[in-house]
C-alpha cells in the first residue's frame, strides 16, 4: 500500500480538525498512513483517496468515529510521568484530605483517559491514601474521546510492559496475573475498576457532564495536537472545573507558556488555580 497523497492527506487532516479539533500537521502524515492503512485493510478499500470518498458517503459516517479512534489513540504505561504522582502523593493529598480531618470528599478527573493506565495509576494513588480514611470519598471520573480505547480501558486488561513501573507489591495488592491464554497480561481487580466511571467525552464539545467541580485535573499529552486558540480555549474551560486552590496536571513535552490563562505555575507541567 503506497503512502497517502497530499490531497487524501490534507482531507483528512481538516476532517479531523472538525471534528476533534486535532490539529495535525505536516509532521504525522507517516502516522496517519500506518494508522488509516489498518482501516483500509479492514473494510477492504485499496487506496486513501478510495477511503476519503468513502468517507463522505453516507455510510461513511459511522467510519468517522473509527478515524478519530485511529488517530487520537496514544502508546502510554501505568504511573507516566512519576513526578505527578509523588506530587499528587505529597503535596495535593495532604493539603485537600489531611489525615487529621475525619471527614471529606476528593475528585479527581483524568480528561485524556486513553487505555485506562492513567486513571487506574490515579486510583491506586487515590485507595492507598484513603486506606485507613473511612470518613472520606474520593470519586474517579475518566474521559476519553475515543469510543474503542474506552472500551478497552474498561476491561482493565494490560500486556506486562505496560505495568513495569508498578511496584511488585502493588501488583499483587491490585491486579491478577494472567494464564493460560492471558499469560504475560494483567488484569485491574474488579473493586478498583468500579471506582473508576469512564464516560465518552470531546474535551472540546458543547457542554461538560459535571456537576461539582474537582480538585485535580490529569490532561496530559493532549494539547501537543492542538493550536494555540484551541489550547487556549481548553485550558479556560478546564480551569472553570477546578476548585479554588486546585491543580492541573499536563503533559512533561507541554507547557502553557505563550498561551493565556488564569493559573499558576507551580512546577513544571504543574498548575494551580488560586
């Protein structure tokens, strides 16, 4: 299968910026064509340009929702980026849940949830914190854009290189090993995927589904597809659901220098709202 064309590519490239707001590039064009070459083979389409027709067709909007899958789906590992997690550990936990306060509520919402390593590496955190904390609840609510890699992430099931920075205790403490046809796989234990409410989400649709605000928000790696007026507009729109005081996670390879918003920088990759 030869490599996509400019014309196929610049199609795709502005479909997609409709309807996600990814803003793609000259740079992914050897993505895009690994990635839509599995879609291709799928529906048994010989050419890009073949695809891009189809993809205007009537029948073609349901395959839209496939694309922005293909697209937006990210390589990721549990506990990415351990400083947030120290972070969150040390400094965000004590401040919101001090463990001389009997009672209390915590939330937390991973907005780029992808294949579930995030969300449930913040639930680890969340439980072993709250352990001895009876008088508190911490809710956990993952969003993704993706339909297909929210699926996946329910099923808690993860190959053995995507747990290598997990403690052998935690792994025994939260996942069942895999055998027979799984062996070599992890699965997440049940009581912590039901603390976890995974909800299909465009961070930049019409309206957010939340009705209490949070004190940690994890968006990490996302923003790296936008420009700058679309990063703009997410960040205001993810500060409005921070509490007073609360913090924003993104990714290590982001920053929110040159682009206008209302937090503070605490650390790198690391914001409050005051």
């Amino acid at each position: 299968m030869s490599n996509i064309a400019d014309r196929e590519y610049d199609f795709i490239c502005k479909l997609v910026y409709e309807h996600s707001r990814i803003n793609l590039g000259d740079g992914k064009k050897e993505l895009v064509t690994a990635r839509l070459g599995k879609r291709l083979r799928v529906l048994d389409i010989p050419t890009y340009k073949d695809y891009c027709d189809f993809l205007q067709t009537p029948k073609g909007e349901e395959e839209l929702t496939h694309l922005i899958d293909s697209i937006s789906t990210n390589h990721t590992f549990f506990f990415r980026e351990f400083k947030h997690f120290e972070f969150l550990q040390q400094t965000v936990l004590p401040h919101f849940a001090p463990k001389t306060q009997s009672q209390g509520s915590f939330k937390v919402w991973s907005a780029a949830s992808s294949s579930g390593e995030e969300p449930y590496s913040i639930a680890i955190s969340l439980s072993d914190y709250f352990a001895a904390m009876s008088g508190w609840k911490w809710t956990l609510d993952a969003t993704d854009i993706s339909t297909k890699i929210l699926a996946k992430a329910k099923e808690g099931i993860f190959a053995e290189d995507r747990v290598k920075e997990v403690p052998q205790e935690t792994l025994r403490k939260y996942f069942q090993k895999g055998t027979g046809k799984w062996d070599g796989c992890f699965k997440v234990k049940e009581d912590l995927i039901s603390r976890v409410k995974f909800t299909h989400l465009n961070l930049l649709g019409p309206a957010y589904p939340f009705t209490e605000k949070f004190q940690l928000i994890f968006c990490r790696n996302v923003m790296i597809y936008f420009d700058r007026p679309t990063q703009e507009q997410l960040v205001r729109r993810l500060s409005d659901c921070l509490v007073s005081g609360g913090y924003l996670f993104v990714g290590h390879s982001e920053s929110l220098t040159g682009i206008k918003h209302p937090l503070k920088t605490i650390k790198p990759a690391i914001y409050q709202k005051p």
